[in-house]
C-alpha cells in the first residue's frame, strides 16, 4: 500500500514538468515548422509567446528567421516582445532583413519592431544579403543609413561587399557616407576593391571626391 502510494505522489508531482517539457518542445517545434495553429492552441492553454530555444531564440525569431509571416503575425498578437535579442544579439526584425523575408519585416516594422536595437542593424544585413526591396523599405520606414554594426560595418559598405550595384545607388542616393570606416580601418571603397567589386569601387571614388568640401567664396 505504502509503495503504491508513493508510486502515485512521484506521478503527480513529475507530470506537469514532463507536460512543461513536452509544451516546451512543441514550441520550439512548431515555430521552426511555422505550425501555426498549433502553436495558437499552445498560446490559449498558457504557453508563452516569448519562449526560448537553447541560443535564446525566440518563438518569433524563429518565425522570422524561416519566413513564417503567418506564425509571425500570430506571435505580434499575442505581444512577444518585438526587440529582443538572441545569443548572437539579433532581433526577430533583424534575422529577417538577413533572410530576405520582407512581408515579415513589413510586419514587425507596422508592430513597433526597433531598427536602433545594438547589434547589426536590419539595414546592414539586408544589404549584406542583397535584399534590394527591404533596403528600400527600411530606408522609407527610419532606418538611419550610417547606422553600424558592432564591428563598424555600414549598409553601404555590406552592399560593396557583396557587388549590389542597386544597393549601393539606393544608398548613396540616401546620402550615405562614403567615409565611414571599420574597426580595421577600411571604407566601403578598401571593401570593394578586396572583393574585386571594381565597377562599384569606381562609383565610391567619384562619389567621394563629389565630397570633398567646397572652398569658400
């Protein structure tokens, strides 16, 4: 009798942490697959909107890094917090500007979602992917075209990086600055050349001579 009842104390105090650890990974789960309904029922049964994997993914970064706009939309309803930041130090809004996913860039931008986060700009990534559409985007909704990464890395030196000619022109037509350099002392043009984007190192060039202050009269 005596061990029954104990048997019967163990099931009912380790049922809810194997239902939590079950929940936890139907999260994790479902946000990678962008299972939206049954991340929904998980949510009207309690779940948190905020939970992380092990690199402090959130459930919408998740949903952003893999293009589920859908998941995403659902997740901003439910108020999962917008501006924070993984392992790494990005945001849900940044790891989407990286992936190339406008539509759920669209979404965290009209929710609220920061450009100003520290870390890699959103900006800076989708330059660095050669995402024309959401650098325009972006540069229409606030971005602050300087705006750098932690290691000094511009839009417009990420874009003459990767050889995105329209990049660059949508750039420099947002009057970015040419000479903004890294923390290892290379401007957008020193980058150009070591990625032997020569046709847009030539446009830097003479952008940067365009900026040599005037003399006065």
């Amino acid at each position: 009798m005596l061990k029954k009842t104990l048997v019967a104390v163990l099931f009912a105090t380790t049922m809810p942490l194997f239902a939590h650890g079950s929940t936890y990974d139907d999260l994790i789960q479902g946000a990678r697959l962008g299972d939206t309904n049954a991340i929904g029922r998980l949510l009207a049964r309690g779940a948190s909107a905020d939970t992380t994997d092990i690199e402090g993914n959130t459930l919408l970064m998740l949903a952003a890094r893999d293009g589920h706009a859908q998941l995403a939309g659902l997740l901003v309803n439910h108020r999962a917090k917008l501006n924070a930041r993984n392992a790494a130090g990005d945001t849900a809004l940044a790891l989407a500007a990286l992936r190339g996913h406008q539509r759920i860039v669209e979404v965290l931008v009209a929710a609220g979602a920061s450009q100003e986060v520290p870390g890699w700009p959103p900006l800076v990534y989708a330059a660095f992917g050669g995402h024309q559409e959401i650098v325009a985007f972006l540069l229409r909704h606030g971005a602050n075209v300087d705006a750098v990464s932690e290691s000094g890395m511009s839009a417009l030196m990420a874009a003459a990086r990767g050889g995105f000619r329209p990049i660059v022109n949508a750039l420099l037509a947002a009057k970015a600055n040419t000479e903004l350099r890294t923390d290892r002392g290379e401007s957008a043009l020193d980058i150009a050349l070591r990625f032997n984007n020569t046709d847009i190192a030539e446009q830097l060039r003479a952008v940067s001579a365009q900026q040599v202050t005037k003399p006065t009269q």
